[in-house]
C-alpha cells in the first residue's frame, strides 16, 4: 500500500511538472496524476502545449498588424499618385469636346481602346479604356483608331 501511495506522489509530481510547463492547471494536473498515475502522465505528454500555441497566435497577431499597416501605407501611396495624377491637366488627345447647350454630355476622346486604366475627362472618375461611356457621370467616349 505504501509503494502505491508513494507512485501516486511521484506520478502527481511528475503530471504538475508537465502540465504547468505546458500551460494546464497545476491542480488539475495534481489530481490526474495522482488518480490517473501512467494514463495520465501519457495524456498530458500527448496535449498540445498551451503557452507555446498562445505565443503562436500572439505572433499570428503581429504578423497580421504588419501586413495591414504596410497595406494601409500601399493605399496612402496609391491614393497620393492618384491625386497627382488627377491633378495634372489632361493631355491634348483626351480632352472633351465642348458640351453642348442642349445638355447632353461632351465626348471624350482617347486615342484608342485599351485595357489599361484612363481617367473621364470630365468628372475624373478612373476606369479601364475600352468602355463606351463614363460610368460615373455617362460621358461617351470616343477613340480614333474606330
């Protein structure tokens, strides 16, 4: 009886050393190795290791508030090369025809189609250069090269 007792002691001992270095409740860990012995010893050796995937987690954090400060940044960036860009007076080529006094919109006139992004010479608004009008303020949009 007194080498049982004396398993159950070390078998507590050995879980609480385990369990706490994991992350478990020590008392939890007391009390399964003591009832537990082996099982327990062996379950807790197989459990995931709690501080390490909270530190895991805390890095995941970090990495993900990196990424949206950089991209946050990207934005700023892009938001200031297109206000520069939108700045500049357009290009004889893509200016629009006078609008008429009848109140239907002006052409804009661009070189030819493309699939890059061009910018409505009347109300600024950037789209790709293939449409036939402005989505924003409905301007046709005429090419040379039709």
């Amino acid at each position: 009886m007194f080498i049982y007792v004396l398993v159950c002691i070390l078998m507590a001992i050995a879980c609480y050393m385990i369990g706490v270095s994991k992350g478990y409740s020590a008392g939890v860990c007391i009390a399964a190795g003591f009832f537990g012995n082996l099982i327990a010893l062996l379950v807790l050796i197989l459990l995931p290791d709690q501080l390490q995937e909270e530190a895991n987690a805390a890095h995941a954090l970090d990495y993900r508030d990196r990424e949206i400060a950089a991209l946050q940044k990207r934005v700023t960036q892009l938001e200031e090369a297109l206000r520069s860009q939108t700045a500049e007076p357009p290009s004889d080529s893509a200016k629009p025809a006078a609008k008429p006094e009848t109140g239907t919109p002006a052409q804009a006139l661009f070189p030819a189609r493309t699939t890059e992004v061009v910018a409505c010479p009347v109300c600024g608004r950037r789209q790709r250069g293939d449409r036939d009008l402005c989505y924003a303020c409905r301007t046709p949009f005429r090419y040379e090269q039709e």
